[in-house]
C-alpha cells in the first residue's frame, strides 16, 4: 500500500510538472525574458517551481482574446423567441 501511494504521488507531481512546462512553452508573456526564467524555475526546482508558475502565471502572461465573441442583444434574443 505504501509503495502504491509513493508511485501515485510521483506520478502526480510529474503529471504537474509537465503540464507546467506545456503550458510554460504555449503563453504569451509580456516579455521574453520571462518566460526563460519561468522555464528555468520550473525545471530547476520541478515540485515547487510549477506550483510556484501555476500561482503565478496571471501577472506575467498577456491575455489573448476570444476568437468567438457572442452578441447577445435583445434584437437577436427576441427573435430567437420567436
């Protein structure tokens, strides 16, 4: 059983860990440099590292904008209901 958690635990923290570093190779950052350091955190210091990214990533990264954008005005609801 307890072989069984450490595999399971190990797996997990991989899993994280490259997810962390796809996800490191697909964001936009505001600059370049930034995404060097990201990328030499993460795999330097793999556990702490990724969660150290995943918590961080939102003051780094430039938002991209949706390509589908809704227009949800009353002219189009109503005859929708119609």
């Amino acid at each position: 059983m307890e072989k069984s958690m450490i595999i399971g635990l190990i797996m997990l923290i991989s899993i994280h860990w490259i997810w962390a570093i796809v996800d490191l190779t697909k964001s936009i950052f505001k600059k370049t440099y930034l995404k060097i350091i990201w990328f030499l955190i993460v795999i330097l210091f793999p556990v702490l590292g990724s969660i150290l990214y995943f918590q961080m990533k939102n003051r780094f990264i430039n938002r991209r904008r949706r390509k589908f954008q809704p227009n949800f005005d009353k002219s189009t609801i109503n005859k929708i209901d119609n």
